[in-house]
C-alpha cells in the first residue's frame, strides 16, 4: 500500500466493504504507460 493512511485493517471493515459490492476492479499499467481497469467478480472468503 502506497499510502498508509488510505490502509484498511480492520477485518470487519474490509468485510463490510465487499459485501456491499457485487464486483471488484482490477487497475493494472499496461506497457505503453495508460492504466487498465478489468472488472472481476469474486468471493468473499473472510469471516
């Protein structure tokens, strides 16, 4: 994480967070430089 303040830890937290969405994206730099955001899906594990 880049920016320590912007850190979530908190297990609670962080669960809350991904059961209120129903998909994550995921940002990547491609070569030429631009960013690249995919949408996933996926399953939360934690708890």
């Amino acid at each position: 994480m880049r920016c320590k303040y912007n850190e979530i830890t908190s297990l609670s937290e962080i669960q809350r967070i991904l059961d209120s969405v129903n998909i994550g994206r995921l940002a990547t730099i491609g070569i030429d430089g631009y960013p690249y955001i995919t949408p996933v899906n996926f399953v939360s594990l934690i708890g």
